[in-house]
C-alpha cells in the first residue's frame, strides 16, 4: 500500500515537471520562429510569477491548512528589495542575468526573514483569525512600503520612512520614492529564468511535500490534536510551511518587479492576495498541477479580453464561477473517476498484450 502510494505521488511529481517542461519548449520554438505576438510575449514572465506564488500559497494553504491572504505582501517585499538590489548592483555586477539572480534570492531572503518574525506572533492563531491577520500584515506592508525612501547621495546609501520626501545630500538620487513607487527599472527579467524560478519552486515544495515533514505538515493539517498527541511540534512545522512559501514569494515578487519599468505599492494590495489564493483554490488545494495550470488560464483570460473593456470582468467572474461547479460537482468527480480507472484497465490490457 505505501509502495502504492509512493508511486502514484511520483507519478503526479513527474507530470507536474513534464507538462512545465513541455510548455516552455513550445513556448522557445514558437518564440525562435516569431509566432508569439509581443502581447502573447508580455505575459510570460508574469505567468512564472504567478505561477510560483499559487505553489507556494498552495504549500501553505492546501498542504499546510493555514488561510493566508497577505500573500502580496511578501511579493511586494521581494519586488521593491529586489529592484533596489538591482540598482545598487548596475555599476558592480555586468552580468544581467548574475543581478536578476542575486536581486531574486535577497527579495526571498529578506521576505522569509520577514515572514518568519511576522510568524512568531501571528501562528499561535489558527482559522478565521489567522486570515485576518495576515491580511492586516498585507496591507501594513503596502503602506509602510508607500511611505519609504531609499536612495543613495554623496553621503552613502539612504533610508527613510516619511510622509513627504526627505532631502538628500549633494547630488545623490531616490531609487524608492514613497508613493511614487520605483521609475526608470532597468527590465532584467526573462522567460528562461521565469522557467528556472518555476523548476527551483516545485523541486523545494515536492520535495518538502514528500519529506518527513512534509507528512508531519500534512498531519497538523488532518489533525492538530492527534498530531501534538504522538510528538509532533506543530508550531515549528506550521512555520517552516509559512517561512519556505514567503521565500518563495518574494523571489516571484523580484522577477515581477525587474519585468517592468516602474512599480509601485498599489499593485499588491489584498486585490492581489484574493487573486493568488483564488488560482490555488480552482486548481484544487493540495494539488500542485492545478495551480501552474490555473494561475496560467486564470492570468491569461482577464488580460486577453482586455478588448472587451467593462465586459471582461464579468465574463472573467461567469467563467471563475462555471470552473468552480464543474470542479466540485460530486457527478463530475465520479464521471472522472471512471474515465480514469478506464484508462488504467485499458493501459494495464496493452502491457500484459505486449508482454505475452
């Protein structure tokens, strides 16, 4: 049975990197052979963006049991840490790609770090309460990052969180300038990064899954009591779910951030949030397949129907809701249970034909 269930989990491990890999191999040739519009073009690096903050949310929501909706506050965190690396960096490190890295892994760093002293207080509440929290914690970090200044001057580097703009020293210039947001981005960002980024992502989410504490994650999940009850120090796996999925946000938010020419703190409000949670619960919680694809379809369709101006967000809801009663329908569930169990007797006829 647990040889069984080893399997199948591998299984779903090995489709999940396939159809990735699968995709961004049509997406090069058909880039190589100019067939993407510039359009089509724009949205793959957002898509990676996307793409791993529904896994990571996923980890914390559909593995862990944990609501979170301040999810855009870490991504923020990464974005404006990540551009203010990159900036920093221009006249140090020449290598695009080496700064796109290095600004990726310090906006991870710095929003796990965060996460983690956020979580100390903030995980000793399970439920309805946690979910309001963290959508404060959202909210506080989008304002305090809209009254923030940091820049450089003939006297170094610069910090500071004002209401109006503070002074600088000489000739010296604001990277980050309060409201305003960051202008003048170098774009860094590209898809084969995107893809790299989504790869790193399901290696270290999989492979936690998978792990010891993974199954322990998963236990505190099922059962907080029964879990506390043979050993389990639910606390600390809570947190090492929450700490990896706000790591793993802000080195999206960094790739996000160093996609476009400006950015400002608006962008990650709990609008945001609510989006990358709704990608996780339409792709299934807990299934990680289903969130690459749905958080692919879900940015795609919105902005592909920009055309139909006042409409498309209407349509965007009728289609948000249809998925969701297909989805959970218990008669949908069964008719795909069957379609599988097919498939498989039908599979497991060909093998033993071609082994006789």
């Amino acid at each position: 049975m647990k040889k069984t269930l080893l399997n199948k989990d591998k299984g779903k491990d090995f489709l999940t990197y396939a159809v990735v890999i699968v995709a961004f191999v049509i997406m090069q040739f058909l880039s190589s052979q100019g067939k993407l519009s510039s359009a089509v073009t724009g949205y793959l690096v957002p898509v990676c963006c996307y793409i791993v903050l529904a896994i990571s949310l996923n980890l914390l929501v559909g593995v862990c049991g944990e609501l979170s909706l301040g999810h855009a506050g870490f991504m923020g965190i990464g974005a404006f840490s990540g551009v203010v690396l990159a900036t920093l960096l221009k006249n140090t490190v020449d290598n695009a790609t080496l700064r796109l890295i290095l600004a990726m892994v310090f906006g991870g760093t710095l929003a796990g770090l965060i996460g983690f002293l956020i979580g100390i207080p903030v995980l000793r509440l399970r439920g309805d309460y946690l979910a309001i929290v963290t959508l404060a914690f959202g909210e506080i970090m989008k304002n305090i990052i809209g009254n923030m200044y940091v820049g450089t001057d003939e006297s170094g580097f610069r910090f500071a969180i004002a209401t109006a703009k503070p002074k600088l020293v000489g000739k010296g210039k604001w990277i980050l300038s309060g409201a305003m947001g960051v202008t003048g981005i170098k774009k860094l960002s590209t898809f084969a990064v995107g893809f790299g980024l989504i790869l790193f992502t399901l290696f270290v989410v999989l492979n936690l899954i998978n792990s010891k504490e993974g199954r322990a994650i998963k236990a505190v999940r099922d059962n907080r009591i029964a879990a506390e009850s043979v050993g389990i120090n639910v606390t600390t796996f809570r947190m090492k779910a929450f700490v990896v999925s706000a790591f793993l946000a802000g080195m999206a938010g960094a790739l996000y951030g160093l996609n476009y020419s400006s950015l400002d703190a608006a962008k990650f409000n709990f609008n945001t949030s609510i989006n990358i949670l709704v990608f996780v619960v339409l792709g299934g919680m807990g299934n990680i397949l289903g969130s690459v694809i749905s958080a692919t379809v879900l940015y795609i369709l919105p902005e592909a129907m920009r055309g139909l101006a006042d409409y498309r967000m209407i349509i965007y809801a009728v289609v948000l809701i249809l998925v969701m009663l297909f989805t959970w329908s218990p008669k949908v569930k069964e008719y795909t249970s069957v379609v599988a169990d097919r498939m498989k007797h039908l599979f497991k006829k060909e093998k033993e034909a071609a082994a006789k």
